[in-house]
C-alpha cells in the first residue's frame, strides 16, 4: 500500500511518498525506513531504483521517500537549490516521523535513514542531528559535509549520542571520489575520502580497537566496539559508480542487517 502525503514544514507544503508493506494490518509496530533520494532525483523516480521495497515486503517494515525541496536536500555545504534557501530538512524529516507514526504502526524505538549522493549527505546530517529519534543510519556513496569549511566536513555534527553508521562508498566513484578531492556536484566542495570520512565517526562513536573485516560482508570493515553498543562500518564497493550499487552490491540487505542490530536507547 503505496500514499503520497503531505505536511506543513518551515512554512511550506511538503509531501513524501509513504509504503506500508505487502500484508499490513498494523497490529504490531514496525520499525520505518526513510530513504532520500539523491540530487535532481524525485522522490518518485527513487522509490523504484533501490529494491528497498522488496526487502521492506520481506522483512516488514515500513519506507518513506521524503521529497527533497526542488529535488535537494540541505545536507550542510551541500546541495543547492536547498541551500541557498536555507531549508530546515531536519525539521522536515522530524515532522515526518511524527505524521507517519500517526498514519501507521510505527516502532519508534526502531526509526533508520539511508539515502544515496545529497541523500547520504543529509543521512549524516540526521545523525548529527536527529539521534534522539533515528536510531542508525546507512548513507550511500557521500560524506558527512556538515561543517562551514571543508576541512573539518564534518564539524558542526554533534550527536545526542553514539548513533551506528553503515556507510557505503564506490571505488569508481566519478562524482564523490573515493579518494577524496573536489567534485563538480557542488563548486569549492571538497569531499575527504570514504576512509577520512570512516575514521572521523569512528571517533565520533566512540569506537576501540582495530575495524576488521565482516565475515559474511568481507568489503565491510567494522569497528564492532563503539560508544553505547553502536557500531561503525565502510562497505567499499570496488570499482563501483555512484549511486549504481544497490542490486549489485545488495545495499538494502546489507544496511538493513545492521539495522535490526540497534535500537534507541
């Protein structure tokens, strides 16, 4: 069962799609996915790009597929048009949380965001800023770009608490390089590099010890002793383009056996 709603937010009119998954009857809370769409994408065109859907079916649990304002999100330095109008998407996806809990049987102790490119990057953002209500995040070949200035990216991210990433970065990544560097996404952003990036919330979550690699997942190094039980993950797709891993790589299952794993607290 597939809705589009819609709701007030910074004084505007803001829809996402909701699915409630095959053979809902509502009588047991399930936890919820949202999952952003990344820059000049709808969130229409990226409901059916992911195969979330299918696994949401399998596994029963609920998707929202915010749509960005003009198509972006205000990830911090990153995208326009979103910023440069200042959009509060935090706020927005907050108001989301709290409509669909009101349109559905949500776990709200069990509330996840994933997203892909400007998507992933307001991924980060939400964890920065929304742990008390999003218990893990799963962001897609981007950087956490919440800072004024691109080196720290990451400086205005200040969590309520540990919170477990799963990140997922492309080796062949044309748009945010792997490596790091500029990109022609954003002029003057400048991107640190999924392993800079991987070391950054390591130490945000309060993480001990060496990442090793997962056993069933041997391209996911994880740092499996973090901060309030959390964990920290880099899932390195070789030679991997943007946004172009889902089906390949299995982004869905992989992301999602880390989310079965946290819980607010």
């Amino acid at each position: 069962m597939q809705t589009t709603e819609s709701l007030e937010s910074g004084g505007m009119t803001r829809t996402y799609i909701l699915r409630k998954p095959a053979g809902y009857v509502g009588t047991a809370p399930m936890p919820l996915v949202i999952d952003l769409h990344p820059l000049t994408v709808t969130a229409e065109l990226w409901s059916v790009a992911t195969g979330w859907s299918t696994l949401a079916d399998q596994e029963g649990f609920i998707l929202v597929w915010p749509q960005g304002y003009m198509d972006s999100w205000n990830a911090g330095r990153c995208c326009d048009p979103a910023v440069g109008a200042k959009i509060d998407d935090v706020a927005f996806v907050r108001a989301v949380i709290a409509q669909v809990a009101t349109l559905a049987n949500v776990d709200p102790k069990r509330v996840y965001a994933t997203g892909c490119s400007n998507g992933g990057g307001m991924t980060y953002r939400l964890a920065c800023e929304a742990a008390d209500v999003i218990a893990a995040v799963a962001p897609v070949d981007f950087d956490c770009v919440t800072g004024p200035t691109n080196s720290p990216s990451c400086a205005d991210c200040n969590p309520s608490r540990p919170i477990a990433e799963c990140q997922f970065r492309a080796t062949g990544d044309m748009y945010v390089p792997y490596d790091g560097g500029p990109t022609s996404v954003a002029a003057g952003l400048i991107f640190p590099g999924a392993q800079a990036n991987f070391a950054d919330w390591a130490k945000r979550n309060g993480c001990t010890g060496s990442a090793h690699a997962e056993t069933s997942h041997p391209a996911c190094d994880t740092y499996a002793s973090c901060g309030g039980g959390t964990e920290t993950t880099l899932c390195t797709v070789d030679g991997g383009q943007h946004c172009g891993n889902y089906e390949t790589f299995g982004i869905p299952s992989v992301a999602w056996q880390m989310f079965q794993t946290q819980k607010l607290p």
